[in-house]
C-alpha cells in the first residue's frame, strides 16, 4: 500500500499523539516503515530527503535532551549483528537513510520525531510511541562510534544534532500560534512581577500537549497524587489538573511528557507550584510550608504506567531548596 507523506507536521496528528505499536505511527503516515529509525520521502526534484526519525534505544552514542537530540545515523542490516544491533563497520553517507537525512539537513526542512517505549525514561511512554513534535537538523558530522568493532577498529558513525522547533512552529491551528507567539513576546518581557510564569502557564496549557495531560488524569481518575481528594462537579465528573513537576518554559525548560506530570488537586497543585510540598528519592511527600486542613499523603501516590521519572523530583526539590531564604539567626 502506497502512503503519501509530507514534511513537517501531518494534518489531523497532533503533537503529544500516541500509538501502540509501530505499524500505528506508519498508518499516521508519520513514518515510512514499521520498523526502521529514518524515514525519507521524494522531494520535488525526486530525490530522497529525510521526514521523521524514531527514537527507541537504537545506539549508544544517541544522546536525548528532549529539546536537543544527537542522533546516530543508518546501516544496513548485514553490518550489524541481528540481536543486538551492533554496528560491525563503518557507517555511509551514500546510505540512502543517512543520505536523505543529510539533505534535509541542506534544505533546511524540519523532522519529525517520534519517541518510543525504549528510548529515554525521562521521556518515554513504558509501552507507546508518542509524536512530539518537529525538530531542525543543527549540523551534521562524522564521528567516532565509543564501540569499536568487533576486531578493536574504530567505527565512523554519520552523526546528527536536532534542535526542537520554537512553540508556535508546534501548534498546529491559527489559534494556537497566535497563543504562543503571543506568550513568547511576554516571556521575552522585563516583569516586576513575583511570580510571572504562574500568570501564563494556564494559557500556556491551552497549547501544550494537552493530550499528556488528559492520560495522566484519566488513569488517576481524578484523584490528587499528593492528597488524595477527588473533587466532583456537580455533572459528576471530576475535576482535577495536570502539573509539571519540572516547570515549562524559562528558565527551567521542563518537558511536557508523562514522566513529568502529576495529577493533582488545585490546592496542591498551587502547593507545589510555589515549592511548599517537594517529594523525596523515595517518594516521600515533604511539607515545607504548612496549610491548615490540608494533609497530603505519606507517599506520592503512583498507578499503572505512570512512571514519574526521579530526575524531575530531583530537579523541583534542589529548586526550591536553593531559593529557600535564610532565617535572621543563620
């Protein structure tokens, strides 16, 4: 079956979308194949160039920063072992997979990237693919693989960098943009204000992987992670928000993926947005800041595949330790 395919973003897939197994991503014609991490297309002029690569554990010298990635190109079946996937010899640039990723690199188009079950845990879904969004090639070079070859000789890897596109290149309706780049000129703002990203992060929910979000609520069914109330409208639905332990935005930069969210209620949610609960390696809940007749939970509460990844904890609780102010004795 013949499957047209586009550059950039594919209308109806919205960024954060997910899918179960491989042959989903390609049926999406986010990708080419069910199986292979680069995915190229004919340009206009017929030549190949690249559109998409998947992310799922491939080389060691792959490194994911979610919005940097360094990428290790395409080889052949026969120069890698069957099990393991280690590369035997050098890796091409006439390859036809590194070949159209280079030329995209050349024209400037950007890629999509889909991340899956076995790539970062600071990033993955445990047992999904996710589309999150368009990245820019940044540069391109050969480099020296950290395995050498089975007989001791170095291996030459093609090597890419990809930077992910600014917010309003990843949404995807007029709206949505005028939102974002509308943020993004308030962000770039000198403020006064004590507390200036709090104002902008509900809209900024508007845009952002609103589906991550809606999973993580919906498999706790509304339940706050760190109180344990169920607030009910009066519908009978429950209500509850989505929070971002590593903060979005400046200067944090915290990704909008699942191991990064928690279901929380309003209370706590603005409890940890100001640092007055932090959660230990341990999962222990730590009450800085105390609230009358708001006891949260022994532990964060933890259901099913939501794998909260530690270093985010980490990253809020050193956060809010560092900005804590000195008593007048110390």
């Amino acid at each position: 079956m013949k499957i047209e395919r586009v550059i950039g973003h594919v209308a109806g897939v919205a960024v954060g979308a997910v899918f179960h197994r491989r042959v989903d991503v390609m049926r999406a014609k986010l990708h080419r194949t069910n199986q292979k991490g680069i995915s190229w297309l004919a340009d206009r002029d017929g030549v190949e160039v690249g559109d998409a690569i998947v992310l799922n554990g491939g080389y060691e010298d792959d490194e994911d920063h979610w919005d940097w990635i360094r990428y290790t190109g395409a080889s052949p079946d026969k120069d890698k072992e069957a099990k393991t996937g280690r590369l035997l010899r050098s890796q091409s640039w006439t390859y036809t997979d590194n070949a159209a990723l280079k030329r995209s690199y050349e024209r400037g188009y950007p890629i999509r990237v889909i991340r899956g079950y076995e790539g970062d845990k600071r990033y993955s879904l445990p047992n999904d693919y996710r589309y999150d969004g368009l990245y820019k090639i940044t540069a391109i070079r050969t480099a020296v693989s950290k395995r050498a070859a089975p007989d001791g000789s170095e291996i030459n890897i093609c090597q890419f960098d990809l930077k992910r596109l600014p917010d309003h290149l990843q949404a995807q309706t007029p709206l949505e943009r005028q939102i974002v780049e509308l943020l993004e000129e308030v962000d770039e703002q000198e403020t006064s204000e004590k507390f200036p990203e709090i104002r902008t992060v509900q809209v900024q929910r508007l845009v952002r992987d609103a589906a991550a979000v809606r999973r993580i609520k919906q498999l706790y069914d509304g339940q706050c992670q760190l109180c344990g109330l169920r607030l009910l409208g009066p519908d009978g639905r429950p209500y509850s928000e989505g929070a971002h332990i590593k903060p979005l935005g400046k200067p944090h930069h915290g990704p909008d993926v699942e191991p990064n969210i928690l279901c929380l209620c309003p209370n706590c949610h603005v409890r940890l947005d100001i640092g007055a609960v932090v959660i230990a390696d341990d999962w222990s809940v730590i009450v800085r800041a105390g609230a009358f007749g708001a006891e949260v939970l022994p532990k964060l509460r933890r259901k099913g595949w939501h794998q909260v990844h530690p270093d985010y904890i980490r990253y809020h609780r050193e956060l809010w330790e560092r900005s804590a102010v000195p008593s007048p004795t110390q």
